[in-house]
C-alpha cells in the first residue's frame, strides 16, 4: 500500500515529466525535502525523486505507448 507521501512524490513527478518541465533552485542545491519542506524547492525535490530511484524513461515509454 503506497503511503499518502509517496503518493504526492508520484504524482509531482509524473507531472514534471509530462510536462517536461525544468526548476532551479534558490538555494544552494540541498534543499530539505520532508513532508513539511517539500513543496519549498521543486529543483530539489524532483532530484530526491531521481535520488530514489524514479526514472523519467519509464514514464516517456509508458506514455508513448499509451498514445
């Protein structure tokens, strides 16, 4: 059973990559992402989703399948 967080981190990440959309951070690239902080810094919270093992090619594939 996926848990409400891994939820969110799914759901912003297929959107960045449907969108092919690109974010820079502010920071020095070492944002905190937790469940309080996430939504501060999306450059680095799609680089923790990529860190965790998400990839942007299985997502395209799915999606030019689908089409």
């Amino acid at each position: 059973m996926l848990s409400l967080r891994n939820i969110s981190c799914k759901s912003f990440f297929k959107r960045s990559v449907r969108r092919n959309l690109t974010y820079s951070c502010r920071g020095s690239r070492n944002c905190p992402i937790d469940q309080h902080h996430r939504n501060q810094c999306q450059y680095c919270r799609l680089r923790k989703c990529l860190k965790m093992g998400m990839r942007r090619e299985v997502l395209q594939q799915l999606y030019v399948h689908q089409e």
